[in-house]
C-alpha cells in the first residue's frame, strides 16, 4: 500500500503530518470565526428588529 520512501521517509511523512496538523488548525479557525460573525450579526439584526 505504502510506497518505499527510502531515507526521505521521516521528512516526507513528518511533511503530511504538519500539512494535516495545519489544515486542521484553519478549518477549526475558521468554524469559530464563522460562529462568532454569525452570533455578531444575529444581534445587530435583533437591534434594527426592535428600534423599526
């Protein structure tokens, strides 16, 4: 299943790990900011909703 990475198998897998590490960190990021500008403009439209 593997291919045979030779003597560059740590740097190679080593490199996905921190690739998977990283997207990982965006898609988290980018989940909590779209939370909060959604909780943000929830508000604002509760604002306009009651001063007409």
């Amino acid at each position: 299943m593997m291919p045979d990475l030779g003597k560059y198998a740590d740097a190679v897998l080593s490199s996905y790990g921190v690739s998977i590490v990283l997207l990982l960190v965006l898609v988290v990021a980018s989940v909590r900011r779209a939370r909060r500008v959604r909780a943000e403009l929830d508000e604002v439209e509760q604002r306009v909703r009651r001063n007409g």
